[in-house]
C-alpha cells in the first residue's frame, strides 16, 4: 500500500497547524538566534541475541515556532536474525515533526524513507526495496535543562503494509536533542 503524495500534504497540514498558536512553549522563541533553534541529536539502539539489531541515527533539529520542532535525520541499521540466516544494512532519511500541545506533550507525524533487503532475499545482496512509512500518533517531552530535549513516543505507521521492514505497525520511539 503507497500513500505517496499523501505524506506531504500531511507534513504539510502539520507544519500550518503550528504557526496558528497563540500561547508560547518555548520562552521567548521569537527571540532566538539561528544557533538557539538548532539542536543535535538523534537515536541509538542495540539488541544482541538472535535478533540482532544496531541501529544509529543521527538528527538536526530545528525549533520553528512556539509550538513546533522539525528535524532531519539520517539512520542506519545493521540486522542479524539467526534464525532466518538473514543478516543486511538498512539505510535511509527521516523527517521527524513534533507540535507541542502542552509544554510536555505533543503530536507526532513522522516520514521515513528505507533502503533495505526483504527477508526472504538472505545475505546476497540482491532485491534491495525503498520502504515508505509514515507515521502518527504522540507522545511526552521532557525538557531536562537548557536546550536539551528529550521525547517518548508511541507512533503509527499509516502505510505499514506485508512489505513493511517492521513487525509491526506500531512504533515507539525516544529521541535526544541538545
């Protein structure tokens, strides 16, 4: 199932949605500097065993209102799964959104774009896909001193479909900026 043009006009909605709020989130966001509004961060996982899964993502940040934070990210993946002899890298983008309906919680819309290897393929190589999802839902945001910002979420993947890289259609997610 494709949604193609459907997740920009998501990302889109979400970003309009944000410069109509009146109340502020963020103290004196009018007044920071292009360096203030730039945050650095990203996620890191790691599990061992039979399913093996390193995965780092690296992300700019970028507070554009009171109300809402975009960024950028890049993401690797190295996956093992033992019992499916399967072992691959998993590469793409992704273009997170958050829009802060209270100082500690917010809505979520994010896109990703993924190169990976299907399952059934094994280690050769051949059959590389580009998977979109795209996915919604919220989540908690923890501003713990000065820029940083740490978020919890749980997300929906919208265009999960039987060629989805995930077992699911459900995702959490932490993200760390600073």
């Amino acid at each position: 199932m494709k949604y193609g043009p459907m997740k920009y006009v998501l990302h889109l909605a979400i970003a309009l949605l944000s410069y109509s709020v009146s109340a502020q989130l963020v103290d004196n966001s009018r007044e920071m500097s292009l360096k203030d509004r730039l945050l650095f961060g990203g996620n890191f996982s790691a599990a061992f065993g039979n399913f093996t899964q390193v995965m780092v993502e690296p992300s700019v940040g970028f507070i554009a209102t009171d109300r809402y934070f975009t960024s950028l990210g890049i993401q690797y993946n190295y996956i093992q799964i033992k019992y499916l002899d399967y072992r691959s890298s998993w590469y793409g983008f992704r273009s997170g959104h958050q829009y802060w309906v209270t100082p500690s919680l917010f809505l979520a819309g994010d896109a990703e774009l993924l190169n990976w290897q299907p399952y059934a393929t094994g280690i050769d190589g051949s059959s590389r896909v580009w998977a979109e999802s795209l996915f919604l839902g919220g989540g908690v945001r923890i501003q713990s001193g000065g820029r940083s910002l740490f978020s919890v979420s749980l997300l929906y993947n919208v265009a999960y479909d039987s060629n989805s890289p995930y077992n699911s259609a459900w995702m959490p997610r932490i993200n760390l900026f600073f």
